[in-house]
C-alpha cells in the first residue's frame, strides 16, 4: 500500500478518499506496473530489453532506478501542489 500512496502522492493526490475510484484505480495501477515490472526482472525477461543483463545486475548496474525514474520523473514538490485544485 506505500507504493500505492507514494504513486498518488506523486501525482499531487496526498488526501486519499477510500471510496474514490480513481484513488483505488490509481492505487491498483501503479502497484500493478512496479509488480510487472518486478516479475519481469525475476523471471530474466528484462533482457530482451537490456541485452546482457540479468535480475542481480538489473538492480547491480543502476538499471532498475532509471527504469522507474523514466515511468515516474521527477516533479518538483510546487509543480505538484500547483496542481491539485
């Protein structure tokens, strides 16, 4: 659930309503993309993506972080909070 909550927070949602929709849709998706992208590390299947890695130098080799930075870039802390009417 923290993936979850820091997936909202990134997109400048910090007040999670349980019974929203797109607070739970937002939630499962986000916990749903990090967990594929898991199993695809662990079961080697990232290599057809990055030849010549496997799960140990995924993480090893500092390609796991630039994976996640690149589905989640940076935001500034205002950008997000200009954002939230």
């Amino acid at each position: 659930m923290r993936s979850g909550r820091a997936d909202l927070a990134y997109r400048g949602r910090t007040d999670l309503d349980p019974s929203s929709f797109d607070d739970a849709a937002d939630m499962l998706c986000g916990l749903a993309t990090l967990h594929g992208l898991a199993h695809l590390v662990l079961d080697e299947k990232a290599t057809h993506f990055f030849q010549g890695t496997n799960a140990k130098n995924f993480v090893k080799d500092y390609y796991l972080p630039q994976v996640v930075e690149r589905l989640y870039p940076k935001v500034a802390y205002t950008d997000c909070m200009e954002n939230r009417s």
